[in-house]
C-alpha cells in the first residue's frame, strides 16, 4: 500500500492526482489517456478528488483539471483522515462500553460511608437527621454489633432515633433476642412517652443491623472485626432496587418474629 492510498487514496485516484503534477491542466480524455485511467471511470475519480478538495477546475471548453499544491493536498488529506479515525474510535467506545456493561456486573449504586463508633457524638446527629427524612415508615433491624453493647451506650442511639422519628411516621422495630438482653423492660414506656407509633418484634437472630426508610433509602451498620461490641461506621445507600430488596427482607424476617409491643 502506497502511502497516499494510507491517507484514503484510491489506486485511481492517487494514479490521476500524479498525473496531474506532471502534466498540468489538461481536460478529462488527455488525463485519461496520460494515466492509463478508463475513460468510464476518469469523471468519477476527478469528482471524487474535487469534492476532497485535491485537484480545481478551470472553466474551459471542455473543462480542464488541475493539481492542487502537493502540500496543501497531503495536509487536507491528513484532516480527513484524522476525523475519520476519530469518529471510528468513538464508535469503538461505544461498542467497548456496550460488551463492558455485557460482561461486567451492575455498576455500584450511590453510597456512602459514615465513620462512627456506637454512641459517638457523629453517628447520633447522623442518626437524627437521617431518621428525620422519614415521611410514612421506618422499617430497622437491630442485630449485631448492639448485642454486646451496654444499655448506657445503646441508649443515646435510641434517644437520637426517637428524636429523629416524626409523630406520624410508623416504626416497625425488629430486635434479635441477645438485644433484647441489652434493653431496658421499660422500652415499653419509653416508646410511649415519644408518642411513637412503634411496633417491636423479636427474633433469635439477626444477622445484619440495617434501617429502611420510607422504602426508598437504607443504612446498614458495619460491625467492627475488631471490637464486637463497636461498629466501624454505618453505610448509606439512596436507591430504589437496593431498598425494596431491603424492604422485602425485613418482611420475611418480620413475618416469622414474635409480637413484643403491638400497636
């Protein structure tokens, strides 16, 4: 391959065009006859090296053709090229992305991590603010890492989730039994003295502490490996799927719970 036909040549094109440098203008039938271009074609292959902006016309009787500059051809040439290559790269990351998201799981949905140990300063005002988005219902389970927890530290997390509960927002509290250890058998009272419109179950296990908010947003706390009885933090997750599926969850573990404060 000649270098000219890498720039987008034709073997006639690029065959007319050196004609022309040598030759001069002349009319299509002596290019023709010059190149060794058929006749059939020689119309075809000037009109393709006009529109490219390669050879000009002169308006003669018959019309004559001429070569443009050899430098000013190569670099229009060079640009048509560079845009064809550029359009053709957009397209190969369309197709890239196209098999990427063939092959690869769903992406992660939007999240974010909230360092806190229990009953820390941070995670009561993060707590409070969150449980404030509420509207309708607050749907929490409340496992691991409270278990080991004492009450005088559990406590502050349920002052700041109660003060963060509306008067109309419903809650549906699911507590495992060694939780259950930990609270108070004034929890009763507690709640009532909130005006909650709460709803406690139990269950012997559970196995992850997580929260659902009017069925749209979750957090989930996440245990500390090293001190069972702290946490790292606490993961925020705003997403429709992820929260139904949570939603559904707690539903099978609610169903099989037993009732310990009913409305």
């Amino acid at each position: 391959m000649t270098d000219l036909a890498e720039l987008g040549l034709s073997s006639y094109e690029e065959t007319a065009y050196r004609t022309l440098l040598v030759t001069g203008a002349v009319s299509a039938s002596d290019l023709s006859d010059a190149s060794g271009v058929p006749r059939g074609r020689i119309y075809d292959v000037l009109n393709g090296l006009e529109a490219r902006g390669l050879v000009r016309t002169h308006s003669t009787d018959p019309t004559r053709y001429a070569a443009v500059d050899p430098e000013r051809a190569v670099d229009r040439l060079l640009a048509e090229r560079t845009r064809e290559l550029a359009s053709e790269f957009e397209r190969y990351r369309s197709v890239a992305a196209s098999v990427r998201s063939d092959l690869l799981p769903e992406p992660p949905v939007d999240g974010s991590f909230w360092p806190g140990s229990l009953g820390s300063d941070e995670m009561r005002a993060a707590m409070r603010r969150h449980v404030r988005t509420a509207r309708e219902r607050v749907r929490a389970t409340v496992g691991p890492p409270y278990e080991r927890a004492s009450w005088e530290t559990l406590q502050t997390e349920v002052d700041a989730f109660l003060d963060g509960v509306g008067e109309d927002v419903r809650v549906d509290l699911l507590c495992s039994e060694a939780v259950l250890d930990v609270l108070p058998e004034s929890l009763p009272e507690i709640l009532a003295d909130r005006a909650t419109d709460a709803a406690v179950r139990t269950a012997p296990t559970v196995g992850l502490s997580f929260d659902v908010i009017d069925a749209a947003a979750v957090t989930l706390d996440v245990p500390d490996p090293l001190s069972p009885a702290d946490r790292l933090g606490v993961v925020g997750i705003t997403d429709a799927e992820v929260a139904t599926a949570f939603e559904a969850r707690f539903d099978r573990l609610w169903a099989d719970a037993e009732p310990l404060l009913a409305r």
